[in-house]
C-alpha cells in the first residue's frame, strides 16, 4: 500500500511515509519542499501579525477564540513536521504563552461562571488541554511556561486518575452518556483523552503513573466504533471540521487510542491493546488502505495507522489493571414498577 500513497500530491504526506515507513534518504530531500505544500504554506499565510490564528485559519468553529483557532494551527503545523523554530511556530508559540495565566492555565473564555453563576464553569482541564497540545505538537513541551501548565493540568484529576468535566462552585460537572467512562463516577472522556493526549507528547511525562491510569480508564471503553477510525487525523489535517469545546473529543476515535497506546507505552500483552488492534487491522480494504469516510483522508489515516501499528507493543511491558466490564453509553435503566 506504501507506493499508493506515495501517489498523494501532498508533499508533507510523501514526505512523512519516506521518513516514517521507509527511512529513505528521499526524505531529506523532500523536507525542504514541504514549505510549498499548500496545506503549509497557505496556513502560515493566514497567521495574524500577533502570532496567533483567527477562524479564517480552520474550518469549523471554536469556542475558546483566537487560543483554540491558534492552537489547532499549531497541531497542524507540528504534525506535518514544521521544524520548532520555524519563525511562524514560534511566533504562534509565544502568542498562547502571552496570554497565559499566571498559575500555567489559559483562560476558560465563554464557559467561564458568569454573574448569575449559571450553567458554566469556575475550571475546566479544556481549557488548557488544547492550547498546550498545540505547544507539545510543535516541539516545545519543555518550555517552562508549558511545564507549569502541564503541573497545572495534574493538579485538576480526580482521585480516580481522571479529568471531571469542569467544576462549579466547588461541584463537579455533569457527564453526559457519550463522555462517560468505565470505573469513573466523575470523569469526562472528553477532557480526560485532551490531558492525555499532551501527557503523552511529554518525553518525561508519557510514563508516568498520571498517564498510565488515565489510559487504562479509557481502554475500559470496549466499544468498537469503525465510522470514526481515523477522525483525530483527518480533524488535524483539516479534512474535518474542528469543532466543539466540552464535546473536543465526542467521537471515540480508535485510531487515536492506538497512538496514546504507543506513546505511553502499553503492551500488547494486555488483551485491551491487542483486541484493538487486531480490530483495526481488519479494517483495511483489498488494497490495503483505511478508507475514511471522507475519500480525501484516507491516505493520511492510512499512513498514521501503518506507523501506529509499527510502533505500538514495541518493547514495552506496561499492562493495565482495570477490570473487563461491558460499557454502554446509555444503559438501560429499570422500571420501578
């Protein structure tokens, strides 16, 4: 399947299946091309003299503002393997650090408790999540100002090991069906995958106990959704819509639990992690490719997988504890009479 997607027009894309899959030295010589892919070229031409990105520069929509539209920029540029210092990522870098809180949080924008103290919230993990996925993306987690942001975002699990919706007035929010997980009374699926997702871009972070519990939490979602393999994927390259702030993470993307998987080290010894990928495999076509829903991303979602599934299990032994317990999003519930 690899000289099919070599077919792509996307240089970044041909570029990241030489340096990814093959090894080739075809990828240095493509990595200065990049810059005229228009997926690149035309992103950085819409950045704002102030570093940041405004709605022009993702389709969708973004309630957090100019700090969600930036960061998801950001996770674009840095999964197509913009170089850290490139002026556009350090420029769009130093805007979401600008407006920083002084405690390593950003601010909770329109979800914030308003006078009436109705309906929002006085902190929600979101609100940091995204930004500082957007600077982990880039190559710059291990800025001060990300670690203390990334101290912040410990700071907000439950004793469970994971992310509560938000909290108001001292009371943790509700969790809707589609963002509740197994084993967690509190927890928010949503907000617990965004935390995990920059813990595992963490080289120091990825293998600790704060990522490991949250991934065995979220492994105990068994279900098995095909429509959305690959969502996460074709969201970052702008094929989807990014959209949503609580609702982030709604779809359960597999694909993208394979990469927390691998990232964070999980083995396929546990029966959760090879099941899933077992899955996954069996998804592919007679040629070998995923096919996404959108025809327009299923070379992305096949070469992020190809690399997924030759990374996860690789000489990793961590196993998770959580109990096997069938999950549903809306159970049933029993008459009283």
């Amino acid at each position: 399947m690899i000289p099919l997607l070599l077919t792509d027009r996307s240089i970044s894309l041909r570029y990241l299946v030489h340096r990814h899959l093959l090894d080739s030295d075809e990828a240095e010589e493509l990595r200065d091309q990049t810059m005229n892919d228009p997926m690149i070229r035309g992103l950085i031409k819409l950045q704002r003299p102030d570093g940041s990105w405004d709605a022009s520069g993702i389709i969708g929509n973004a309630p957090q503002g100019k700090v969600q539209t930036t960061s998801q920029a950001l996770t674009r540029l840095g999964y197509l393997e913009l170089a850290p210092e490139h002026e556009a990522i350090k420029r769009g870098v130093e805007y979401l650090f600008s407006v920083q809180e002084r405690d390593g949080s950003w601010p909770l924008g329109n979800y914030r408790t308003d006078a009436d103290g109705q309906d929002n919230y006085d902190v929600m993990s979101l609100q940091t999540s995204l930004p500082l996925r957007g600077i982990a993306s880039t190559g710059h987690c291990k800025d001060p100002r990300a670690e203390t942001a990334y101290d912040w975002l410990i700071d907000q699990r439950l004793d469970d090991g994971a992310w509560p919706t938000g909290i108001a007035n001292g009371i943790n929010g509700h969790v809707a069906g589609y963002r509740r997980m197994p084993h967690s009374r509190w927890g928010c699926r949503s907000n617990t995958t965004a935390a995990l997702t920059c813990l595992s871009m963490h080289p120091g972070r990825a293998r600790e106990n704060e990522a490991r519990r949250a991934l065995d939490l979220l492994l105990g979602r068994e279900t098995r959704e095909r429509y959305h393999v690959g969502f996460e994927v074709a969201r970052t390259v702008g094929v989807e819509e990014s959209t949503g702030f609580i609702t982030y993470h709604a779809r359960f993307d597999l694909a993208h639990m394979l990469k927390l998987c691998s990232r964070i080290g999980a083995s396929t010894e546990d029966p959760r992690v090879q099941e899933l990928v077992d899955f996954v495999v069996k998804g592919r076509n007679r040629y070998g490719l995923w096919e996404y829903m959108r025809p327009q991303a299923s070379k992305w979602v096949t070469y992020d997988l190809l690399r997924t599934l030759g990374e996860v299990g690789v000489d990793d032994d961590w196993v998770g504890m959580e109990p096997r317990t069938p999950f549903q999003p809306y159970p049933k519930r029993r008459r009283r009479f």
